[in-house]
C-alpha cells in the first residue's frame, strides 16, 4: 500500500480523483484547514518526512487567497 496526499482548496475535487481512482472502500483523511497554502505545504512535507512509501498529488485547478487549504491522505 502506498500513500497518497496532497492539498486542495475544493473538497468536490480531490472525491472526484478519490472516485476515478475507484478507490471507494479505503478511508480518506482530511485535515485543516490551513490560513494559507504555505502552511498547507509544510503539513505535507511532514507528512512525507515521516512516512517512507508515500505518493505526492500536486494541487490542480485555480488558486484563491480567499479560500482555506486542506490536506488529504489515502492509501492507495
């Protein structure tokens, strides 16, 4: 099993990867939210420093000051 995490400003998008990975019966985690994405990113960088066999999702789609960032693991 590997890890997967990442972080995202729309929780819509990261259940439709969750979903078109057809991952539906693992358990996804979420934590935040983060004031900004620079934090997002250092709760990510722990992540991997602590957990060997993990896999980084980079953030997709447009980026917005005004809304929070959150983080999301799953394994995958």
């Amino acid at each position: 099993m590997t890890l997967m995490i990442g972080i995202h400003q729309h929780q819509d998008k990261v259940e439709k990867l969750y979903e078109n990975m057809g991952l539906h019966a693992a358990e996804l985690t979420a934590v935040g939210p983060f004031a900004s994405k620079q934090e997002a990113l250092a709760w990510q960088l722990d992540m991997r420093n602590k957990i060997e066999d993990c896999h980084i999702i980079e953030p997709a789609g447009l980026e917005s000051e005004e809304v929070p960032w959150y983080g999301f693991s799953f394994e995958k």
